[in-house]
C-alpha cells in the first residue's frame, strides 16, 4: 500500500469519526432545543392564565370561580408542541394573600372558594397538568434509558400591583365599624367608621379629636416602599384615584400634613376641567359621565350647599358636621345640611340594610327653627344615577361612567404629629365628589366602606 493511500485511510477513519462526534451533538442539539421550546411554550401559557386569572381576584368566593373560568378559556387558546391543544385542569392553580407566600400558604381551589378574603394572587403551576410536559429526547437516550425523555415545567405568579384608592385620606370619625344611630321616630340608621351614608362631608375640614378647631387631612405615600407625600409625587395618582400598592386595608402607610391643599384641579378633571397646563390628561383621566354640580341642587327643596355644615366646636366637640350631632342647634336650619342623597340614601342598621325611606328625612334631618328639609317631588332614584330626571351633565370629552367616586383611606387617629408620619388605614371608604373641589372644600358624599379588592387594579407578573 502506498503512503498516499494510507494517508487517505486515516482521514477517512479521522472524518468518519468526527462525523459521528457532529451527528452526536446535533442530535443533542436538537433535544435540547426541543426541551427549551417546550419550556417556552410552557411559560407562555402559565403568565397568559396568570394574569388573566388575577384580575378577577376580588376577594370573594365569585372571584375565585371567576378566576377558574378565565384560566379555563385562555388554556384553550393554547397549544404545545406546536400543535396539540392543553387539556387543562385546574389543579394547576393555588391561591395566596402574598406573592412570596410559601408551602401551605398557597391554597387550592377548594380552599380559596372557602376562604377567599386577602387571596391576591394566583400561582400557576404546569407541572400539575398531566403529560404536557414531557418531552421525548431520542438523541440523548445513547448516553442512558434515563435520558430518552425529560419533563418541563413551568410558573408563574400574577397579582394586584396597584389599588384604586386615591392618595388623600382622611380620619375614621370613629374607631367603630358598624354602629346605629336613633333617630327619634325613625328607623335607626346604619353608621360606619362616624360617618352617615347620604351625607355630604367637606373632607378637608374633619377632625374626630374632641374640642379639635384644627382640621386634619393627609396625602399618602403613592408607592409602596416609598415615603414620598410631596403634590409633584402624589398628583398624577390623584388624577387616577390610584395607588402603586398591592394593598392599603389594614396597613401601616406614610402619610403627609400638606401645608395647603393645592391639588384640586386633580379631582376636578372628573368634572370635566383641564386647566393649562393640566396636570392629566383626559385620555387618562377622563370626565365622569355625569358632570352635574350639586352645589346648589335644583332636586332637595332648601339646601343650597354641596356639603354639611361643621357643627359647633369646643369642649367635648369633635370637628364634625351639623349632620353628625344627636340634637338640631337653634341655628340648624334645612340648608345646613348641604345635598342629601345624590348618590345613596341613608340605611337601616338592622339586617341587610335596606334603604330608609325619604319621608322620614324629618327624624333623620332635623332642624333647630324652619322646615325640614326635603326632596322636591320626593324621588325614590339617585340624582346622580338619574339623567332622565334633568340631574346630569355630559362633559365636552369622552367620559367614563362612575369616574366621580373616589375611593379613600379611613385612617385611625391621631396620627403622630409631624409633617410626614406612619398612619395605619382602618377602611377605605366610598365617597362620591357633589361638586368641584376647591383649595377650602373636597365636598363627598359618604357611600360606605368598601373592599379594596372589590375595586380592582393593575395586574402584573411577580414570577
């Protein structure tokens, strides 16, 4: 044989070698990315059902069998391995109160529908899915039968990271959730946190301190982990009535003592007014619907202001509401009152809560000298809810319906005195806007406390 010869025998024997060396980790290659696109698909489909599942998240059983559903129809819509649909099962969910909860803390379906209050996440897991992710790996079963196939899986965890609940809060008038108030002959009425739904309340002029002439009214700290109540930090969530914050109800949050209430053209853009320059925007914060005032509503017979009066102030007197003493003054007459009713009515304290009715303003309104007050025609609906009834305005933009209700902190108090302070919130409590606030008066009507879950928010990925 000649030296050619041999030569090529060795490069061939060198080439087929290789070759085989190249087939070996193409076809590793190939499993790997086979593992890799399934593990995409995977993780696709978990934040997909995620976050979809996470906005119904209200804290109620009805949100948990919401959230099922929603994570029901959007597994439908995928697929793995290209082409074979998800069966999917709601194994795969778990329910917790923390995205970083751990172990046991993360509830099934089961559990959460049974106790679905504070469950402001959702996890997803793909590994309690049955079979979609297993991955045959032909290539690497050379190096062993326990490399002929791999399992993927995937999470992923979605949540609340804002709340709909404005930056501007206020006192609890009372540290008692549900109370009942007498009211003579009437039906005793329904009182939470001091105040009376139905009544109008000037939100920057509160104080349940007794003998206080000082009111006290606070911005809160916007962003969670921040300590920042400045007008530049806290207007733009004013504008929303939002916060970037998982949670407020129960919380401890830092609140500022403003020097001067300068963000009322925020409030006002619900009215329809963007002063130049605005400090939103209509296509993020559009108008209400309804743009109507009721600073002197044309529906109630003698009031003629948006809000009740304060009530006399001094020893053993809070800063409150003529609204909120158990007896008239001399001096309370019908106006006194300011607008009743635009939103809501008063309620019974009894059972369910049932509204009270108007003819019984004369027990529940009571005055020191003149007429009580009343509604002209007596209408049984809701000013606010009802244009047919000349009670509305339509703004010049496009509006959103219900975009006068601001949602706001109830705080235990006193908070510490300083101009910044941690403040613990009690409630959040429903208030809708009677006319456009000024630098003096944010005039709202009280409309209960509400769950904060119930209002929703931003969703978001957390894992």
């Amino acid at each position: 044989m000649t030296a050619f010869a041999r030569r090529r025998g060795s490069i061939s024997i060198a080439f087929a070698l290789m070759l085989a060396s190249v087939l070996a980790f193409a076809g590793l290659a190939l499993d790997m990315a086979q593992l890799y696109s399934r593990k995409q698909e995977l993780q696709q489909l978990a934040d997909a059902v995620a976050l979809a599942a996470a906005q119904s998240l209200n804290g109620t059983a009805g949100g948990i069998d919401s959230a099922v559903q929603k994570a029901g129809t959007i597994a439908a819509g995928y697929h793995y391995a290209y082409i074979k649909p998800v069966a999917w099962n709601s194994n795969a969910l778990s329910f917790a109160a923390s995205a970083d909860a751990t172990g046991s803390e993360w509830q099934d379906v089961a559990g959460a529908t049974a106790s679905p209050a504070g469950l402001r996440y959702v996890r997803v897991d793909t590994s309690k899915l049955d079979g979609i992710g297993d991955v045959a790996t032909p290539f690497s079963a050379v190096l062993g039968a326990v490399y002929a196939s791999a399992s993927m899986a995937a999470q992923a965890v979605a949540g609340r990271s804002g709340v709909e609940v404005a930056p501007l809060a206020v006192c609890a008038m009372s540290a008692t959730p549900d109370a009942a108030r007498a009211n003579g002959l009437g039906d005793t009425e329904w009182v939470q946190y001091g105040f009376r739904h139905g009544v109008s309340y000037n939100l920057l002029n509160l104080n349940p301190a007794i003998g206080a002439t000082t009111p006290e009214y606070f911005l809160v700290a916007p962003q969670a982990g921040s300590a920042d109540t400045s007008d530049s930090k806290v207007g733009p969530y004013l504008c929303s009535g939002s916060m970037a914050r998982d949670t407020v109800t129960g919380a401890t949050v830092t609140v500022g003592r403003p020097g001067a209430f300068t963000l009322s053209g925020h409030l006002n853009t619900r009215f329809d007014v963007f002063p130049a320059p605005s400090p939103c925007t209509a296509r993020g914060t559009p108008p209400d619907t309804n743009i109507k005032s009721y600073a002197v509503p044309n529906w109630m017979a003698a009031p003629t202001a948006s809000h009740a009066q304060p009530g006399a102030t001094g020893a053993g007197q809070k800063l409150d509401t003529v609204a909120d003493r158990t007896a008239a003054a001399a001096t309370t007459t019908a106006a006194s009152y300011g607008a009743l009713w635009v939103y809501g009515g008063a309620k019974r304290f009894a059972g369910a809560h049932d509204p009270i009715a108007k003819a019984q303003w004369q027990y529940l309104y009571p005055v020191g000298g003149g007429s009580t007050p009343a509604a002209a025609g007596n209408l049984g609906v809701s000013p606010y809810l009802s244009p047919a009834l000349g009670q509305s305005a339509s703004p010049v933009r496009a509006g959103r319906k219900l975009r006068r209700l601001v949602f706001i902190p109830l705080l235990a108090c006193p908070v510490a005195a300083g101009a910044s302070a941690q403040a613990q919130v009690l409630a959040v409590a429903r208030f809708l806007l009677t006319a456009p606030a000024s630098a003096t008066a944010v005039s709202a009507e009280f409309a209960g406390v509400v769950s904060e879950q119930s209002l929703g928010g931003m969703v978001e990925l957390y894992q």
